[in-house]
C-alpha cells in the first residue's frame, strides 16, 4: 500500500485513481482531484 500525500488515504498501487511522477518518484492517488492538487504544486506535498 502507498499513501495518498494530498489526502492521507492508503492506496492500492494496482487500484489506484491516478498517479504522477515527481522527481523520480511515482505517487498514486485515491481519486483524480487529489492528483490535479498535486500536480498543481508537488512541492507542497513532497518533503525533501
């Protein structure tokens, strides 16, 4: 399971909403609006 970063939620990787790449990372989401808040401003959500 991986977590949501916009939400918290824990999502399946294989059943996830949607996902994004972020400096080499994949992060999955619950459901597409938490992936366009991400995509709007990953740095809000990704700790260094």
């Amino acid at each position: 399971m991986e977590k949501d970063v916009v939400c918290g939620m824990q999502v399946d990787p294989a059943k996830a909403a949607a996902t994004s790449e972020y400096k080499g990372k994949t992060y999955y989401f619950c459901a597409k609006v938490c992936k366009a808040k991400f995509d709007a401003n990953p740095g809000q959500y990704v700790k260094n």
